[in-house]
C-alpha cells in the first residue's frame, strides 16, 4: 500500500463509548466465526480523493454522469442450501477495535456532514490556474512515475457518482483515478446554496477531512497530471451504481465494473417471476407467496387464495375463541350457526383435494357461486372486526366441544398443505405493491377482495403492473412496533453464484404501535422516507431515526432472552434466502465476466425470528438519510474494495464485514436424528422454519436452515410435513438452552421469560 503525504492530516473522530457489545458474549455458541475490520477510527485524504467522474473524452468507455442533485433524488433506492464460510481470524481484538469506531449520532450528523461536504465544495470550485499555483519539478516526477506505474499494473479506476471512500481505498492501494479535475462528481454550486439537511441526499457520505486549502489545490494539480495521462486510457476498474451510466458495447472486457448487465430479481414482478419455476422445489427460501397479475387465470388463482385464506381463519377464530373460554354461541347471535358447516365442508374438501390428488374444481368455481362466496365474505368480515361476534346457536357445553374437536382436527390437518398458514394470521390482509415504485410509494394494504380488484383493474381490464402479496400478520415487534431488515449483499459471481453477506444492517422501525386493525402507513411501512414523516409523532420507545444498528437489535434479543436467535435463525436464514433467489435467478440473468454488485434485501422477521425476504433493491440506497446510514456506508464501501480487489488477488485478504456463502449438500437426516431426543422434551406448538446445526467429515460446524418450498401459488406440497417436524425440533433444541440458563443466582435474580416461539 502506498504511503499518502497527507497522512499527518488526520482528524480522528468520536468513538463509542457506551462500551455495549456487537455481538453475542457467548461466543462459543456460535456455529461460525464473526470477522470484523480495523477500526475506523481515522479518515485520510490522499491524492485524488475527490476525484470521482470522466468527462466526454471518456464516452467510447462510459457514459457522462449527470451529477446534479435532482437525478440523485429521483434514482430509484433501490438450491440449495448453504452455510457460511467459516473465518479463522482472531476475534476477541477485533471485537475490541470495532466497538471502537466513530459514531455520529441523530443530533450531530447532519452538521458535521454537511462542514465536510461544503468544504469539500469550496476546494473543489477554487480557480487554482488564476493563482498560477504549479506542481514543482519533484512532485510533477512522482506523480507521473505512480500514473505510469499504475497504468502498467492495471491499477487505473473510475467512480461515476459520489463515493469518495471508494477512491479513498483504492488510491491507499496504490491505484490512480481517471477523471476529469474540471468536473466534480456532484453539484458542488448547487450544495453551496442548500440547506444543511440536504446532505441526506447525496449519493453517500462525505469523507470528514482536516486537509487544508493548499493542500486541496496540491491534489487538484496532481489529478490533473495524471489525467492528461489517462484520459485516452481505459480503466481496469469502475465503480457506479446507476447501470445507465456505463456505455456496455465500448467497455473493456478485462474491465471489473460494479454493476451486472441483466437480473430480474430487483423488481417486483421480476422477483415473482423469477421464483415461480421454483414453486416445487426444495430450498431454503422463505418468501411470503404472492401473485403477478397478468391474465384472467392469475386473477383466478388470487381468488382461490384468497378465499381458501379465509376459510382457514375462520377455523383459527373458532378455535383460539374456545381455547380462550370466549363463548361464541348465543340464540341471539349475529352469524347463522350455517357458516361453520360450510367452512368445515369446504375445508374438508380442500383437504380431499391435496390427499388424493383429485382435479375436482366445483369448490373453487367462484364466478358461478358468487352469492354463497359473497354472504360467506359478509360473515367472515364481521368476525374479524367485530369483538362480540357470535353464532346464531344456543350454547351447551356438547355443541361447543364437538365444533372445537373438528375445527380444530381440520386446522391441524392443513398445516400439512398450508406452510404460511403461521404468518397469514386472521384478517386475510393482502399487500398491493406497484411493480414499478419505490420507497414505499403507491402500496397499500387490504383485506377486501372487491377492493383489491378494483386496485388492479382499469376499465374493466386487468393491469399488469401491480403485486399482490400476502401480509405478514405476526411480524417480530420491538416496543410493540413493526421492524424490518435492510441486508446488503455482494455478488461477484453468477456462474457459479458467489454471493457475500454482510454482517452489519439497519433495522427500520414503523413509528406507531402495532395492529392488524388499524392500516396507516406509519404502522405498517417501514420504509425511511416515509417514516421520516411520523418521527415526531412516534412511539416514545422507538429510535429518534426510527432506526438502529444490527448491533442494536442484537443486544434488544439479549434482553428479552433470546440470544442465540440471531447467529442460528436470523442471519443464516437471510443469507440462505438470498443464496435461493440467485440460484432460481441463474437462467433469466445474463451475466458478464469482472462484473459485480452490491443490493440490499429487505427481511420482516416474524414473531418467532424466522425472516422472510419481501423484495431485493439493486440501488440499496447509501445516501446518508440518517446517523446510523451515515456511520455503516463508509466501512462498507470500504468492505466492497477488500473484497473485490484484495481477495481478488489474494484468497486470504482480509474481508471485512463479508461473509462468502457456500452451497452444501442436503443434511436434514442428520439434523432429525441429532436433535430428536431434544425435542421430545419440550412442545414448541406453531413453529414454522429454522436452521440446523450440521457437522461435516471434518468435524467443521455448519448452519443449514431446514428447506421451505418456495410458493407463489397458494399451497406447496406434502414435503412439509418432514420440514416443519425438523423446525419443531430446531426450535425446541433452543428452547432448551435458553430454560436451562433461567436459573436464579446468589442475589435471587432470574434471566427474563423467553419470547414465545
């Protein structure tokens, strides 16, 4: 790595003091180690740091880069199973250093960014040829030498955009930026002029910096030098988010670019498409079965899903009522007693049906029972919103135990057929999603079928650009409200797929209190932009940035008992879903060699911490929207250069926050006959997916989650009877280990009473 002349420079910023832990301290439980980088705790400016775009003598390489603000804002922010590889690195000294690294926080970050950023600005629009300011002779040499050098190791980059620590890595790795000194990667006029806030906007964190004015225009003549050095040049690595920007046909093919040529996963209807084959298949993936509008027959087959839903929340209404001591049945009741011997016939229909195999469809014949269906929808509705709803029958105690012992033997027996049956909840609410939005815009929740076809049809005809998708109903709540995941992932591969996790995130928080009653937005859309407008109104308990840190989250499930959900259940199981999602993608996606790129997948975590991934973004935006957005993106860009440059050359760099995951055989016997004697001790009740330890011929520990069939359509097959034995046992094997650490100790305290799995 090349010393930078800058270096006496630094500025060290604030670290963090609140000295909590990242990880779990019952390190030896973990089944995989956690590697983390050096701290951040210093940020230099070398030679070059700003300089980030080519100009039009680049065009037979790439396209120009528009860098003003406005297109920054209205880019869109965008089998297997496997196991994570381990790491051999040393980790208690590095869990030290990371627990070190600087921290802006909610009341800071806006102003120290912005001082960076205009700084960076005024440098940027100095006139230094009206000060006649000159590189001496020493200088001019050694830049030209570094560039020439540079040019014959293929060391020559390009960002197009404003990632200033991604040319901060590079040039500390002796690499050398083409681009054009006279235009900056972004709108430094149009940053003079704005408020402070508007630094949320750009395209990632500014580098805080203590470089001074001379030495600003000392780096502004080196990047001149070598750009007329390079400028006919082409360069061996670009980095840029925005596909749009890079001229594919006139591109190098010894050229790595961070941007892959076709993936159909980042859409909506790509993303549904994309895993339809794979409705059959077993593999890892937990994907909330949704549908693609596109012809009558898709519209039918909602229906059926629709309607099946229904009927089955109608049995876990009863059900749970009676187990709860409700009494549901009164001679003056407002639902006819008729309702339940329907949905128990429809049911055992529907059973009959996945059994046997039959093709009978009279059951699912709506168009020509629209009555019955419609006054079967009118009872249904009043039973979930209405509290006091009861049935048109005179209570005895026979009546009440013979309806609960057969809706209850159906429930059961469709657990079998209905693997989602545990997020579905009762209130049938779908989501309806426009293919083509972002960042919450245009989505909207409902449990009304005439609703929802309204929504997807225009004059009595179908349009296709919308998503409907079943809403998860038992989502994980912390302080009551609704959370999410934002997972960046790296792909460097797609033949075969080679895809890196990474082991930080953020955690979206909705502002207000849960509930499947009430549909505002602020409830149930997690997305940053939209909550930014209910902060002031939040949920007392909730983050100022209705965000946190993995970090965060991770010490939340310590405190409610649950430690080792995150290392065996969460983590590996969004890695494995992604893994899915790029094996199922293999064959729509055309993928070019040197090519990589960076997405961010978004998780809910259920009630009993299995994630389920909702939609894939291939601009995971970085711009620094809050504190915790503006502390990660930096190390990760960071992480991204170790990765694709240095463990490019060296199989044994370090990597950072990167996890590579890697495909391994099948291994649920093993797991079964492991895990049995644990499980026969304890009774789990409604589990639904987890991840299995495994032991390979040499003795290494893997994770493997137990396979879910992926769905679009309604209901998968009989396969889940193994998978959902196997996730009874996992869950119950956790269990045990979390009762056996609730013991009191000398000062009469016992650990806090586990979340219900």
């Amino acid at each position: 790595m090349n010393s930078n002349k800058n270096t006496s420079k630094r500025k060290t910023l604030t670290p963090r003091r609140d000295n909590k832990p990242l990880l779990n301290p019952k390190a030896k439980t973990k089944s995989y180690t956690l590697s983390t980088p050096n701290p951040i705790v210093t940020v230099e400016i070398p030679e070059n740091t700003h300089n980030h775009i080519s100009n039009t003598d680049l065009e037979n390489e790439e396209k120009q880069c528009s860098t003003t603000n406005n297109n920054i804002t209205n880019d869109k922010q965008d089998s297997s199973n496997q196991i994570l590889e381990l790491k051999e690195e040393s980790q208690n000294s590095e869990l030290s250093s990371f627990n070190t690294r600087y921290q802006l926080n909610s009341r800071n970050y806006i102003q120290e960014l912005h001082k960076a950023l205009i700084k960076e600005c005024k440098y940027n629009l100095l006139d230094y040829t009206s000060l006649n300011a000159k590189l001496d002779f020493e200088s001019l040499t050694t830049v030209t030498s570094r560039t020439l050098n540079a040019v014959k190791d293929q060391k020559i980059f390009s960002v197009l955009g404003y990632f200033p620590t991604i040319s901060l890595e590079l040039n500390n790795r002796g690499w050398v930026e083409k681009r054009d000194p006279y235009r900056p990667p972004t709108n430094y006029s149009h940053y003079l002029k704005s408020a402070p806030y508007m630094v949320n906007w750009i395209e990632s964190p500014p580098l805080i910096s203590s470089i001074s004015e001379n030495e600003a225009i000392v780096e502004r003549l080196r990047s001149a030098q070598s750009w007329n050095i390079l400028k006919d040049k082409k360069s061996d690595y670009i980095f840029v988010t925005r596909k749009r920007l890079i001229n594919w046909s006139n591109l190098s093919e010894l050229t790595s670019v961070s941007q892959m040529t076709r993936h159909v996963f980042c859409t909506k209807n790509g993303l549904a498409q994309c895993l339809e084959s794979y409705k059959n298949a077993v593999t890892n993936l937990m994907f909330p079965r949704c549908h693609y509008i596109r012809s009558e027959a898709d519209s039918d087959a909602f229906v059926e899903d629709y309607i099946t839903t229904a009927l089955i929340s109608t049995l876990k209404i009863i059900v749970k009522a009676i187990e709860n001591n409700k009494k549901i049945f009164t001679t003056n009741g407002n639902i006819p007693y008729t309702i339940i011997d329907f949905v128990k016939r429809c049911v055992s229909k529907f059973l009959n049906k996945q059994i046997t195999g039959s093709t009978e469809i009279d059951m699912w014949m709506f168009n020509s029972q629209k009555e019955v269906w419609n006054e079967f929808m009118i009872h249904y509705t009043k039973l979930i919103i209405d509290n006091n709803a009861k049935f048109d029958h005179e209570y005895t105690y026979e009546l009440e135990l013979d309806v609960y012992a057969k809706c209850k033997y159906l429930l059961e027996n469709v657990k079998n057929y209905c693997p989602q049956h545990y997020i579905d909840g009762i209130t049938n609410t779908w989501i309806i999603k426009p293919s083509s939005n972002c960042s919450g815009h245009g989505i909207m929740l409902s449990r009304d079928l005439h609703t929802i076809k309204r929504k997807i049809t225009e004059s009595g005809v179908l349009r296709n650009n919308y998503i409907l998708q079943k809403y998860i109903e038992r989502p994980l709540l912390v302080y009551t409200c609704k959370i999410d995941l934002r997972q960046w992932f790296l792909v460097t591969n797609m033949s075969p797929v080679v895809v890196w996790m990474y082991k930080e995130g953020y955690v979206r928080f909705c502002a207000n209190s849960f509930s499947m009653q009430n549909m505002h937005e602020s409830i149930h859309l997690s997305n940053v932009r939209l909550q930014m407008k209910y902060r002031k109104i939040r949920n007392p308990q909730v983050p100022d940035e209705c965000m946190w840190d993995y970090r965060e989250l991770q010490d939340h499930l310590r405190k409610i008992g649950q430690e080792y959900v995150w290392d065996e259940l969460i983590f590996p199981g969004m890695g494995e879903s992604v893994y899915a999602v790029l094996k199922a993608a293999t064959d729509t996606s055309y993928y070019r060699e040197k090519s990589f790129q960076l997405f961010g997948a978004d998780f809910l975590i259920t009630e009993n911490f299995i994630p389920y991934l909702i939609e894939i973004n291939s601009i995971p935006g970085l711009n620094p929207s809050t504190s915790t957005i503006a502390n990660l993106a930096p190390m990760l860009l960071s992480d991204i250069v170790k990765v694709t440059v240095d463990y490019e050359k060296n199989s044994n760099a370090d990597t950072g926050l990167f996890i590579k995951v890697v495909p391994e055989k099948w291994k649920t016997p093993a797991v079964v006959r492991r895990l049995g004697s644990v499980a026969a001790a304890i009774n789990i009740g409604n589990s639904y997916n987890s991840q299995a330890v495994t032991v390979d011929s040499g003795g290494n520990i893997f994770n493997s989650t137990v396979a879910a069939a992926v769905q679009p359509a309604p209901f998968t097959t009989r396969y889940h009877n193994q998978w959902m034995d196997s996730v009874n046992k996992k869950l119950a094997a956790l269990q045990l280990r979390i009762n056996a650490r609730k013991t009191p100790d000398d000062s009469g305290f016992q650990c806090s009473k586990p979340h219900n799995t």
